[in-house]
C-alpha cells in the first residue's frame, strides 16, 4: 500500500477522504486531489515544527534525512529482552 497523504483531519471533516489506516493515533487518508498532498505536507512540517523545535538531536536526524543521510535510521539498534 502506498500512502499518499497524513493528514491530521478527522475523516468526518474530510468527507472526500477514504479513511486507509491509522499510524500513531491518526487516520491514513488517500487524497481525493492531487492539492490535497500539498495542505498535508504543509501540515506535517508544522506539526514538526511544533514537536521538534528545541530538540537539538531531533533537529539534527531530521536535518540528515533531509540531505539524504539514512544512517541515523539505519544504524539503531534494537534491545532484546
């Protein structure tokens, strides 16, 4: 499944959006619209402003991906118990 937008609508908001899933609380939604991909995007960049301002290493992992640096992503590690 490829998702095409996250957006932080309520479906019943968004009556043209079919409801694909849920990640973190919120619904998957396919855009209806190919400007629907803009106004999610959008909003996922404030929803990061929000929650990563004054986090000096998530500001840094997000700034690596950005320039195309997978290594932070690739390089944790996972603990067993």
């Amino acid at each position: 499944m490829k998702i095409e937008s996250i957006s932080p609508v309520q479906p019943s908001q968004d009556a043209g959006a079919e409801t694909v899933g849920h990640f973190e609380g919120r619904s998957v939604t396919r855009a209806a619209v190919r400007g629907d991909d803009r106004s999610s995007v959008a909003g996922l960049a404030r929803w990061l402003a929000r929650n990563v301002a004054g986090d000096p290493r998530s500001e840094q992992a997000l700034q690596r991906l950005a320039d195309g640096d997978g290594t932070p992503l690739e390089a944790r590690t996972v603990r067993r118990r």
